[in-house]
C-alpha cells in the first residue's frame, strides 16, 4: 500500500497541472460556442459529433486527474475508476462515430476521422489497457495513464483549434451573407 502511495505522489504536479488545463479549456470552450452560436447555422448534429467531444475529451483529462489524485486505500479501486474511464470513452467514441456518420452539415475530411474519431478511442483504450495493467506493474502503468490524459488533452486542443478555425475562416459569418454596400471602395 505504501508503495503505490509513494509512487502515485510523485504524479501530483503532473495531474495539477493537466486537470486544471482541462477544467480551464472546458470554460474556454463553453464561452467561445457562445460567441461564435450566432456566426453560423450549424445543426445539433454537427455540434453533437465534433464540438461535444472535445468537451468530453478535456473532461476526461480532468477525471482522469480527479481519480489519480484520491487517496485510494489500495490499487483496485483505482483501477476499476479508471477502467471505467478507459470503457465509457471507448462507448462514447463509438457513438460520436455513429453522429459523424449521420450529421449532414459537413463533410469530414480523412485528417477529421483521425483527430476526432480515431486518435480518442485509441487514447480511451490504452486508457483501459493501463488500468488493467496497474495491477501488475503499477509504475509503467502510471506513465500510461499520464500519457493518455495529456494526448486528451492534446486532441482537444487540436480539435477546438481546427473547430474555430473553420467557423471564423471557413463559415460566412451572417454579417458576411447580407448584399454588400453599393458605395465603391476607396484607394
């Protein structure tokens, strides 16, 4: 017990520093859709299969952070948090698949199935495989888990940039879409 006690505080900066990004890049996210809700028409089904998932994504990073922070008595429960983790990521994927597949606002691109569909179920399921591994070699499953919380936390940050990206550069704004000025343009 003492041992992964040990062992799991040498990890506490680690996830300070990743759980309090994720819960920051959650806010961020929450107020840049506000912002940006009126530039565009897009349905709930498009918001459902990439904007929701960077949401999760960030939250996950701060569960993840949450679960390894706990004093846990023994590595079990520990294990089964996580477990639980890595499997309703691997669900949740399989479902924003699905919504990807369905939505008919815009037409992914192969880099999009990588970085929003792909990379986060492989991500959830070496989530899962470390959990399971934490019972056999605690300290290489440590740096597993490490590793998948912050390629959470990189995805999301590559799927919100790539997300606002294309609303501001690529969706004409409604200022945009009104007839332009007949005055001419001064030089």
């Amino acid at each position: 017990m003492a041992e992964h006690s040990e062992a799991l505080a040498l990890w506490e900066s680690f996830y300070v520093i990743v759980g309090s990004s994720g819960g920051a890049l959650i806010g961020l996210q929450f107020v840049v859709i506000a912002l940006v809700a009126d530039r565009h028409n897009a349905s709930i089904g498009s918001m459902n299969a990439f904007g929701t998932p960077t949401v999760v994504h960030f939250t996950c990073a701060l569960a993840v952070s949450a679960i390894m922070s706990a004093p846990w008595p023994t590595l079990n429960p520990l294990s089964m948090a996580l477990m639980a983790c890595g499997f309703a990521g691997i669900g949740y994927g399989v479902v924003v698949i699905r919504r990807a597949r369905r939505q008919r606002d815009y037409q992914p691109v192969f880099e999009d199935w990588i970085w929003y569909l792909t990379l986060p179920c492989i991500v959830y399921a070496g989530l899962l495989a470390s959990a399971i591994w934490l019972h056999e070699h605690h300290e290489s499953a440590f740096f597993g888990i490490a590793a998948c919380s912050l390629a959470l936390l990189m995805i999301g940050i590559h799927n919100a940039w790539d997300s606002v990206t294309h609303i501001a550069l690529v969706l004409t704004p409604k200022e945009q879409a009104r007839p332009a000025s007949k005055s001419k343009p001064t030089h």
